[in-house]
C-alpha cells in the first residue's frame, strides 16, 4: 500500500511538470479558404473586470467550413490589452492567430 502511494505521488510529481509544457504547445493551421467577412455583433455594455473579445470565423476541420465564434467577455489583465483572434494571409492561404494578451 505504501508503495502504491509514493508510486502516485511520483505519477502526479511528473504530471504536474509536463503541464506547462502541455500548455506551451502550439499548433499552427494554415488552409487555404479564405474566412468570410466578419459579422458584426452588438457589444454588450462593458463590464468593470472584463474587455470584450470580439467574435471570429473559427475552422471547423471536420466540417470542412469556418464556424462563427460570438464574442466574450474575458477577464481583465492589468497592464495590458487583448489582441482579437484573427485570420493572417500567407502566400495564398490563411493562418488562424489565436486571440491573446500583449502589454
């Protein structure tokens, strides 16, 4: 029993470092269907701790087709500001740039 127990911990040990690493990964997706043009959403009144993350055309891989993602309201971080997800054309094809935090 107490074997299995120092076993789990160093499971968990291990897990625990992997994590950030996990979360570190990126994937890049480049297709070559243009995103529709954006669609435009009634802003909500702001609210105090939080910026609105406009919406996007998301790639649905197994549809084959962007799906409209509505906008959110994301939590606020001082200092810096939300950069909206994004379509960036390549060459003739097109890489997805997730929404994300710059100071």
């Amino acid at each position: 029993m107490l074997a299995q127990r120092k076993l789990l911990v160093v499971a968990l040990a291990a897990a625990s470092l992997a994590l950030p690493l996990a979360s570190q990964a990126r994937v890049d997706l480049d297709i070559n269907i243009a995103p529709p043009a954006p669609r435009y959403e009634l802003v909500p009144p702001p609210r105090v701790g939080f910026v609105w993350a406009p919406g996007f055309w998301a790639w649905d891989g197994g549809h084959h087709r962007h799906v409209w993602r509505a906008g959110h309201f994301v939590r606020e971080r001082r200092g810096q500001h939300w950069v909206p997800d994004r379509w960036a054309e390549h060459g003739g094809r097109y890489r997805y740039e997730p929404g994300r935090w710059e100071r």
